[in-house]
C-alpha cells in the first residue's frame, strides 16, 4: 500500500464506524464491475449509516477525492468505478427502514428484487423491473432512472421517488422531496397504461 493511501485508511478508520480497506488486495477486488473496464480507486468505504456518509464527503471535499457510489457492481458502463474513493452501499446499507401505503424508506444497498418481494406484502410493488433487477440495488436503480421492460405501465425509477436524503461536504444532510410515488398493484391494469402511436 502506497504513502497516500495508508494516510486515507488511516484518517477514515478514525472517524467511520463503517470499514475502510486501501490495501491492495481490495482496491484490486473493486477495481472492475460488470463492464469492460479497470480502474483502480483510492480506497473502499462501507459505510455502516447515514453518519458515516456524511463524514466521507466531508473528508473527500476536504482532500480533493473524488467518490464513486457502488451498489451490485452489476452496472454494464463502469459507472461504479473511479480513481478516488469508492462507497459500497450494499453491504451494510441494505435495509427497509418503513412502509406506509403510498411509500417505502430504503437504503440505497437495497436490491431491488428484496424490496418487491417485501412490498408485495402489501399487495404493492416499485414498477420498474431493469433485467438485473435480482441484483441491482434502489441506489443504482436511481441513479441510473431505471425501467425494464413493463415501462409503459409503471414508468422509470424518477416518477417513484418521492424524497431522497443527500450528503454535502459541510457535514450535513438534507432531505429533499419529490414527485409522490403512486403505488400500483402488483399486475397492471391495461386501461390505464398509455402507449405511443406511431
């Protein structure tokens, strides 16, 4: 392990919870995802909560570190990698925090299909259904505006999202809302589906 990133593991281990690896061996293991490329990162964090990402951005915008969000590592374009610091959400920020009748509050390491087959529960699903939806996490799902193949009937991952708490390198995070989330049966209603004429 080179100078700069022993001082990085060092400085983050003092103030995450979460663990923070830049040995080798595990800048290597995050290195590719599911795409063609190869890019080595500074570091790996696992943030265990919402404290620890917070504390990440912050130390990042302090050192001029770039992050890169990482869920499944199952995206096709290397958009989980980069040369800076790498945020895997999917191995502690993986739960389903509460369920009402018209939302769901998750972390974002949540995979997709987890979320479902709870919500399903519920007689309720999240629409868009992308082909690795088995693995993919409500992260990426976001991020990437995420539809699959029923499009027509439930729309993309950004007419689901109702708030979405973010971390600003001033120590803080803010909620901020959107668009309500309008809850679909778990088989669409072909009345109420419009399609494009063409």
């Amino acid at each position: 392990m080179d100078t700069e990133r022993a001082r990085i593991q060092e400085d983050l281990r003092g103030l995450l919870e979460g663990e923070v690896r830049c040995d080798d061996v595990w800048v290597q293991m995050y290195a590719s995802d599911a795409s063609i490329y190869e890019i080595r990162p500074l570091g790996v964090v696992r943030p265990r909560g919402v404290a620890d990402v917070v504390a990440c951005v912050q130390y990042a915008a302090e050192h001029g570190i770039p992050l890169h969000a990482r869920g499944a590592g199952s995206g096709v374009a290397g958009e989980s990698l980069g040369s800076g610091l790498i945020l895997d959400f999917s191995y502690y920020m993986r739960r389903i925090l509460d369920v009402r009748d018209d939302t769901a509050r998750v972390q974002p390491g949540l995979i997709l299909a987890q979320l479902n087959r709870h919500l399903a529960n519920y007689d309720r699903l999240f629409g868009p259904d992308p082909a690795t939806r088995s693995v993919t996490t409500m992260g990426s799902v976001l991020a990437l505006d995420a539809s699959g193949s029923h499009w027509p009937a439930y729309g993309s991952a950004r007419g689901g999202l109702s708030a979405c708490k973010l971390s600003w390198p001033t120590a803080k995070s803010s909620k901020r809302s959107a668009r309500r989330w309008r809850p679909r049966t778990a088989k669409p209603r072909l009345g109420h589906m419009s399609w494009p004429v063409g």
